[in-house]
C-alpha cells in the first residue's frame, strides 16, 4: 500500500510516498480502506524540525492521526461496527500513519451522512481537542470565551462547539476571516498588537475562558482572562513560562502530563453534525501524491479549516 513517511527533516520536499505492506487491526482496534486523511499543523512543525526538542523523530517517520474510511478489518474485542462501516477516527497517538491507503484506527465513530468524506477526515482531531479544553475551562451556558485562532481547524470547531453550549464566543482571525466567523456563531476581532483592548471594548468585564489555538500570544491572553489558570493552549510550548495549561495527549513529552482523551466528543459531534448545527471548514484538498503541497498550504499559517488528503 502506499504511506506518506519522511527520513529527515526540512521542507515538504522530503515527503515521500513509500509502499509498505498492509497493516492489519489488532484488539480493540479497526482497519479503514482510507478515502480521506488530514494534514495536522503539528506534524507540518514537526517535520520540519521547530519541534524536534519537544518531539524528537525516530526516522523514518508515518504521517497522519486521523481519516475517514470504509471498515474492512475488526478487531478482537470490537463491537458495535462491522465491515462495510463507513467511519471517521484516529489512529492511537503513538502511530501516526493515518496517510496511508489503509489505517488502523483506535478511537472512531459512524461517519454522519451530512459531511463529505473530506469533511468527516478533518474532523477527529478538532473536535477531539475543542470537547477536552472547553471542559476543562467549563465553558458553559452565559459565559464568554475568547479562542484566539479561531478561523483555523481547531478553532473553527471550538468557536462552533463553545456557542452550542450557549457561550458567547468572541474569535480571532485576519479581517478577511471575519464574515467566517460569524458564519459559526462568534464574534470576530483581529488578533496582534492592541489584543488585550480590543477584546476588552467587545467584552468590558472580561471573558471567562480563554483557549489558545494559534500561540504567540500568552501574556495578552492571560490579561484578557485575569487568571492564567482560565487559560488554556494547544499551540504555544511556552505555556509552563506564563502559568497557562498546555493541553496535549501525548505520553512521555516534556510539556507536563498528558490529558484525557475525550472520546465521548465523537459520539457529540456526529449527533450534532445530523442536527446541522457541525460543520467542519475545509481549507483545501489534495490528491495523496500531492502531499507537499498540502504541507505547504498548512504550514503557511492561514488556511481557513482543516487540509485534507484524497485517497
């Protein structure tokens, strides 16, 4: 089968499409004929090096967390799914390998029949990550959250997520993103200097929550919420610096204990995304050979949804 790998780090360029024999589904797990897969902006920073202190690579190194298929393996152990199943999911968070013809899957849930298959590719890992930080910082009915990313794959599932919950949501994006964000129910300003004001004139008490998808700015953050502990990151290494959680489900990383995988959002997002009230963006969509090019839409910072791999 082909699978997307790099042996060193630099640009998309070192991406390689490499054939490897089929992998096959253990206990406790599914295989996926693969139609769709995600491009993670982590693994865009991680292969080309910025992360290699944190993340060090064994190489050669297998792309990809998440994709959507058509079940063609289960498991022992596995029920409630069966062959012919048409699933989105990711892989356990020490594979990475979802980039490939076939992907074993240890978290997954029935691909609803309102997202295409791209959409149902780029959604496990937003909405993964959205479910675990805003029950962390509680976010709930008559409270404001500031995400700041917000246009991004994350943030525009988490400024959805925040707002079905009944917060107020109030996002950051460039001014071309703006009408974006209000598609998903938030309230846009711009992020960069001048933050901390600006999201005070929208929100004059302050907010109640912060969540960091996009990095860079934790000290305004923290002045917005007035507590570091109402702020949590998904983007920014320097979080342990300014007080803030640094959120991640990744074992033995020098970023502090990983968190609980919230695999109940799956379960949430599917039943929503029937309602209508779900969407996952989509910024581009790329053909499995073009895989650099998708590195590289990624990893130019303002690709307005998830980057997604067509199988």
């Amino acid at each position: 089968m082909r699978t997307v790998q790099y042996a060193e780090y630099g640009p998309p360029s070192v991406l390689r499409i490499v054939e490897e024999p089929e992998p096959h589904a253990g206990p406790g797990e599914i295989r996926v004929a693969v139609r769709a897969s995600s491009v993670a902006p982590g693994e865009v920073h991680s292969r080309s090096g910025v992360m290699r202190e944190v993340l060090p690579a064994v190489f050669p190194v297998r792309t990809g967390y998440e994709a959507a298929g058509v079940v063609d393996e289960v498991g022992e152990g596995v029920t409630g799914t069966r062959v012919g199943d048409e699933v989105f999911g990711a892989t356990a968070v020490t594979r990475k390998d979802a980039n490939a013809d076939y992907a074993i899957l240890a978290l997954w849930a029935p691909k609803p029949a309102a997202w295409s298959w791209a959409e149902a590719a780029g959604a496990t890992g937003a909405v993964e990550t959205s479910f675990r930080v805003l029950d962390r910082l509680a976010v709930g009915a008559g409270h404001t959250v500031l995400v700041n990313g917000a246009a991004g794959g994350t943030g525009s599932v988490a400024a959805q997520l925040a707002a079905v919950r009944d917060a107020r949501v109030i996002g950051t994006a460039s001014a071309r993103n703006h009408d974006f964000l209000r598609s998903l129910g938030a309230e846009p300003t711009t992020y960069g200097p001048g933050l901390v004001e600006r999201v005070l004139a929208l929100a004059p008490t302050g907010v109640d929550a912060v969540f960091d998808c996009a990095g860079g700015a934790l000290p305004d953050l923290v002045a917005i919420a007035g507590d570091p502990a109402r702020v949590v990151t998904v983007a920014d290494v320097t979080a342990a610096a300014h007080g803030v959680h640094m959120s991640h489900i990744l074992p033995g990383i020098p970023l502090g204990p990983p968190d609980p995988v919230a695999a109940h959002g799956l379960t949430i997002a599917v039943e929503l995304a029937e309602q209508g009230r779900l969407r996952i963006p989509v910024a581009g969509t790329f053909p499995l050979a073009d895989v650099a090019a998708a590195h590289e839409l990624s990893a130019g910072g303002h690709a307005r949804g998830k980057v997604v791999l067509l199988h």
